[in-house]
C-alpha cells in the first residue's frame, strides 16, 4: 500500500523535475551546442604551443553561463511577443510556468557568473568580449527585430562573436585569422536564419518581428539574398584551405560547399518551406565540416 506521504514526495519530485527542465529551456541549450562548437574552433585555431586543456574547459564553461544568461534574459525580454507565435507559445515564461521575476534572476545570476569566471579563470579579454556580445545582443539586435529587416545583420555580429571569445580565450589577443573565423560564421548566418524566416514569416508577423522586407511579398528578395551570401560563404572558405591533406580537405569542403549550393538555390528558384527548412539543415550540415576541415588543416 503506498503512503500518502510517498505520493506527495513523488509528486513534489516529479515537480521539480519539471521546473529545471523549463529553466534549462530558457538557456536554449540547442543554440549553445552551436556557440561551444565555434568556441572551440576559435579556441583551437588560436592556441599556440601546447594545447591548454584547463584554459580551454575554462572558457567552455564561461562562455555557456553567459550565453545562457544571455538566452534566458532574451527570452523575458521577449516573453509577450512569444505568446503570439505557435512554434514559441508553449515556452515557459509565455506559457506562465515560470514567472518573469525567476527569468531575470536565472538570467542575471548565469550572464555575471560566467563573465566573472572568465575574467579570473581565463583572461579579461575573453571576459569582455563574452559580456559585450551580452550587452549588443539584449540591447542592440533584440529590439531591433520589431522595427527593422536589418536585424539580422547586426544580430550577425553578437551571433559570430563566440569565435573571437575562443581565440582570446587561447591566445588574449584576436588577430587576422581571428577575423577570418569570425567572418565565417558571420556570413553563414545569414542563409541559415533568412531561411528559419521564410520559414516562419508568418508566426513572425503575427508578433510583429520584421523579420524580412515588407515589400517582399513572395520572398523573391530573401531568397536571392541567401543563395548570394551562400555563394560568398563558399567561395571565402573554399579559398583558406591549406596545409597538411588540403587536396583532402579541400575535397571535403568542394562536397560540403556544392551540397549548401544545391539546396540554396533550390530555394531561390521557388518559394517553399520545404526547402527553406532543407537550407537550413544543409546550413547545420555544412558549418560543423568547415570548421572541422580549418581545424584538421591547421597549420
């Protein structure tokens, strides 16, 4: 026979057990496996000598507090316009599973924790770098997204910095091929979230997120834009092969650029979700062989 008072436990656990899981929502923990991956590159592709591997776990771990931080407090501040949109409606602050007072102080614990962190265990540089793509991100690309399409160029800039925070984590310094890294992942976010926005143009409208163009009606505009900015990603990483196995890696990356093409332009010759959402699996596809084959060919 099972007590009233194991119920309640089981109950209260079972409670718990929900609410980290919403907290871990609010960290966005898909788009942070994507900023630890290009952290690591530039990590990486910025060390000189002997591989650090303390130095390096240090700055994993403090820049995913403070992209944490910086999801769950992009989350509150947008918290409204999510109830509006079906993909977002469920999350947990639109949903009132956790209140906004939690959020902020989720928020607000993680971003300074991991600013914090990096300064000491890793290098101030890092540390300021990590804390201003906090601050350009909330403040710059956030609310830009409900007044201008030109969002997501400047949201571009916070979204390539975790390369240049690796790089500074290794070496306290950024220099050209710091830059270069930076520019890769620059232009590679443009197809991919031009693409999650046709996809959802109109769960965007209805939050009143500009998103795209209001005069592209068909998309035709947004579609060029991607496969233009594909083409530029693909020629300029194409080009910086070299080293060890570039016949190779060059190979690898002919496949993985001409496969980003194809469905690329697929998509501009004809406006379909379908083949929005393929651009944007080719685009998750290709990023990860890029930076693998720059860091395989490292010199």
């Amino acid at each position: 026979m099972v007590s009233s008072q194991g119920i309640s436990g089981a109950t209260r656990f079972s409670r718990l057990q929900c609410r980290l899981r919403d907290y871990c929502i609010l960290t966005k923990p898909e788009v942070n496996l994507l900023i630890l991956m290009t952290t690591s590159a530039g990590f990486y592709l910025g060390s000189a000598g002997p591989f650090r591997a303390g130095r390096f776990l240090g700055t994993l771990l403090g820049t995913l507090l403070v992209a944490s931080g910086t999801a769950t407090l992009n989350q509150l501040m947008e918290r409204r316009y999510d109830a509006q949109m079906r993909r977002t409606a469920q999350r947990p602050l639109p949903s009132g599973r956790l209140s906004s007072k939690e959020a902020l102080g989720l928020g607000l614990l993680l971003s300074l924790t991991g600013g914090a962190y990096l300064a000491v265990a890793v290098n101030g540089f890092a540390a300021g770098l990590a804390m201003a793509t906090l601050a350009s991100y909330l403040l710059v690309y956030t609310p830009l997204k409900r007044k201008t399409p030109l969002c997501t160029l400047l949201g571009a800039i916070p979204g390539a910095m975790p390369t240049l925070i690796g790089w500074a984590g290794a070496s306290g310094r950024i220099d050209r091929n710091a830059w270069f890294l930076f520019a890769v992942l620059f232009l590679w976010q443009f197809p991919h979230f031009l693409a999650i926005a046709l996809m959802y143009r109109e769960d965007y409208s209805r939050a009143g997120f500009r998103m795209l163009p209001g005069f592209d009606h068909d998309g035709r505009f947004t579609r060029a834009e991607i496969l233009a900015f594909t083409v530029i990603l693909v020629l300029v990483t194409g080009l910086r092969v070299a080293g060890p196995g570039a016949a190779l890696s060059s190979l690898v990356m002919f496949v993985a650029g001409g496969f980003f093409l194809y469905q690329t332009t697929r998509l501009a010759a004809c406006n379909s979700k379908s083949l929005a959402s393929r651009v944007v699996h080719a685009s998750v596809f290709y990023l990860p062989v890029v930076l693998g084959v720059l860091v395989v060919s490292k010199p």
